[in-house]
C-alpha cells in the first residue's frame, strides 16, 4: 500500500493484524545481486559501468510461428523478439530504423541516433546485435508496440505469426 501501488511503502501483515512498514521484516526486500535476473552483469552490454537491472520483472514471452522465447524483463522481450524478427526475416531492423513515430527510433545503426537528445543515449542505449543499437527504456505498451511495427517490417502477422505476453490496457483500446 502506499501512494504507488507499485512501490508499496507499508503493508498488512494479516499474521500480526497490523499495518508495517515495507522495509520491516519479513517484507525486506532482498539485496540486488551482483549479476542481473537476465544472467548479465552489472556492466552495460557495450561493457559501460552502471548498468542496471529493469525496474520490474515479470514473466514475458513472445511466440515467433508457434514457438515461445521467455524472458525476465520487458528490455530483454524488446531485444530478443528484434532479434528473432531479424533472423526471421533480415532486413526488418533496417526497415524498422525508418520509423520514428516522436521523439525517438527504437533501432539504429548508432546509439546517438535512438533519440533527439544526445545524453539519453549514454543511458537508455544498448548494443542489440552487431551493428544495430536499441532503446531501453520503454514501457510494457511501448514494447508491444515497437514488436507489432517489427513484425509488420518482417511482413508477418501480428496475432498469429507472432505474439506477446504483454495484453493492451485500457488506454490502448
């Protein structure tokens, strides 16, 4: 509970009937490991000190013609469903650099070109395969949107051909 439903600041133990602080025992939460959830290290893929694990993990998937990839974090479902469309079909990241819908490309041949702004690179960039770069940080919507614009670049269906765990909210509908 508290003012983020997602970071909660205090919670109910039921076993004690009292309302404690998120921090207390045994509500701790657990230490960051050295290495991410993903099997990473603490280093940025391009081998830049500071990298850190996604902000939520969950339990994400895309199917690629019947067949399921899973992963811990939206970036990683972002990163592993381009790669696929790209193996799947090549060309699909080069068609996909053409499409910048605001402020930002989610694929480009150098980070500095991901976003209008160069000092969001050095953060929300990440090497996605060689010679291609991506962004990091986008949201669960953002995601399944980028994954729907590579699979139409790929000529494939979306829906059938290729699917995500992720489900659209109400502000996509």
């Amino acid at each position: 509970m508290g003012a983020d439903p997602l970071n909660p600041s205090v919670v109910i133990d039921l076993a004690k009937e009292k309302v404690v602080p998120f921090a207390e025992e045994p509500f701790k939460t657990p230490p960051e490991p050295a290495v991410a959830a993903n099997g990473g290290s603490s280093l940025k893929p391009d081998g830049v000190p500071g990298w850190r694990p996604s902000r939520r993990g969950g339990e994400y998937w895309f199917e690629l013609n019947a067949k399921r990839s899973e992963f811990h974090a939206l970036r990683d479902l972002l990163a592993g469903g381009l790669r696929a469309l790209e193996e799947a079909r090549p060309g699909t990241l080069e068609k996909l650099s053409h499409i910048k819908p605001r402020s930002r490309h989610i694929v480009a041949r150098d980070a500095k070109d991901l976003f209008d702004k160069d000092h969001l690179a050095k953060h929300y960039a990440a090497k996605l395969c060689d010679g291609w770069y991506y962004g990091t940080n986008n949201s669960a919507n953002e995601t399944n949107t980028w994954l729907e614009r590579a699979c139409s670049c790929a000529g494939l269906k979306w829906g059938a051909e290729f699917n995500t765990s992720i489900t659209p909210t109400i502000d996509d509908l």
